[in-house]
C-alpha cells in the first residue's frame, strides 16, 4: 500500500500490472481492489487506481470479444450453411 502512494513507487506497481502475466495480474489486482477508495485520497495513489480501472475494462471487453463470434466467422457460417442446403 505504501509503494502505491509513493511518488516514485506507484511508477513500479503500474510497470508490474503492465508486464505482468493473466494469473498474477488476477492476483494482483484482487489485492489492490481492496485499497482503492482509500487510494483515490491520494495523488499518487489515483494513478493506480486509474491504471487498475483501465485494466478491468479492457479485461471486460476482452473476455466479450472472445465470447462474441467475429461478423467474418458468422459470414463464413452462413455462407457455409447456404451451400450446403444448396
């Protein structure tokens, strides 16, 4: 908690979530969930909540992009399906 309001440190906790792999960014991030009201309070600390809140949109959008079949692979679907009823 330290390192994240640090002005210096909250640079390293950021570089961490940026190179980190899926697993330990998971566990990371769930350790930080718990700080952010209280990190908001400060400078530096908004940094990471900022960095921490971007990483659980883009998270999000991953995972519905990769749920979602892309408008190529319906196309190619459907142009199967109509040549196989053909």
């Amino acid at each position: 908690q330290t390192l994240m309001k640090d002005q210096f440190g909250n640079y390293v906790v950021q570089k961490v979530l940026q190179t980190c792999d899926d697993k330990h960014l998971e566990m990371i991030l769930s350790s930080i969930k718990v700080h952010l009201n209280e990190l908001k309070n400060y400078t530096y600390g908004k940094h990471i909540v900022a960095r921490v809140e971007k990483l659980i949109i883009t998270g999000e959008n991953r995972v519905r992009m990769a749920s979602k079949p892309c408008r190529c692979q319906q196309a190619a679907k459907c142009a199967d399906a109509d040549a196989d009823s053909s």
